[in-house]
C-alpha cells in the first residue's frame, strides 16, 4: 500500500475473499485462515468501475429481489472440481490456482472491452484466460516455465 501511494495511486478498497470451503487448521492453536485481501487502487481521476455490470452478476440480492450494490466481501469458494487443472500424476498443476469467478468479477469491474489486462504474476493464467473470454487483451508474466508452456492448453 506504501509502494502504491507513492506512485501516486489512490486508495478506494481493500477487498475480502473469504474462501468458504478453506482447509481447516492443522494445528488447532489459532483461527483458521480463510482469506485472501486484494487492494484496489485506482491513478487519475477517470478510473474505470463498472458499477451497473457488477450489480447485475452480484449473488446477494436486496429484500425485494432487486439487484443489490457489490460489496467489498466476496465470498465464493477456492478452485476446485472441474475447473482445478490437473498434471499428469492427477495432483493440482498450480497450488494457489485462483477461481475464474473471482478473475471475472476483478476484470468486468475495472476495465472494458479491447482494454490490456496486465498479471504479473500469472501463475496457471486465470487472468488471461478469463481477460479473453472477456475480450479483454492481456500481458502475464511468470517466471516459472513450467506454468507458461502449458498456458495455451488452457480452455
Ligand atoms: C499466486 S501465484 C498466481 C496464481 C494465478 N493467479 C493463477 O490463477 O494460477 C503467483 C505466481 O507468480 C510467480 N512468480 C513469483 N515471482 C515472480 C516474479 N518475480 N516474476 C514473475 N512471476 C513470478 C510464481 O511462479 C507463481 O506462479
């Protein structure tokens, strides 16, 4: 947050990802973790928030039944099933594989169609994939090879 403020970017939220289906704590001594926090910044004054797009896929609801306001808590659970890509032994191909849910609802808030989405730290590329289902452009960095040779597979 200090690097941040001093390139000039603004604070708006720190956003909760609570993962509703963390593992439990082995050892037993202190509350089990079970989120993850993402800083949202924003530069200039003409930021992009898609406010309408993100009350349309927002879960909750109001009491009538309307769309409600996306809150700063997301509650939606760690990838798993389907979605989890796999290596060749059946294990998980990346430990810290992010759910494309939650990649979709960072993307659609903060930028639009044909915008560059830059990850750099791209890991199993959750961020690109879900950028070009988006039609989004995108620019991932990752040092490990391992992850980027099979980037392309990703469907
Ligand atoms: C938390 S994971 C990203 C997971 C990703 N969001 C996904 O859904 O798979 C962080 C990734 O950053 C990579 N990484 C770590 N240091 C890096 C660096 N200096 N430059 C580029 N990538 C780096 C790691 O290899 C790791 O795959």
């Amino acid at each position: 947050m200090i690097a941040l403020k001093a390139l000039g970017l603004t604070p708006r939220n720190i956003i909760t990802w609570h993962k509703n289906n963390a593992m439990p704590s082995m050892t037993k001594r202190s509350f089990t973790h079970s989120c993850e926090y993402m800083l949202y910044f924003t530069k200039g004054k003409k930021w992009i928030f898609n406010y309408s797009e993100l009350k349309k896929i927002n879960p909750d609801k109001t009491k009538d039944g309307s769309e409600k306001q996306m809150r700063d808590l997301w509650i939606m659970p760690v990838c798993q099933g389907k979605e989890r890509i796999k290596d060749k032994t059946g294990r998980a191909f990346h430990p810290t594989q992010k759910p494309e849910a939650l990649l979709e609802r960072i993307i659609l808030a903060s930028s639009n169609k044909g915008d560059i989405v830059l990850d750099p730290f791209l890991g199993s590329g959750t961020t690109a994939f879900i950028a070009q289902k988006l039609s989004r452009k995108w620019i991932g960095i990752e040092t490990d090879d391992k992850y980027t040779s099979r980037l392309q597979k990703r469907e």
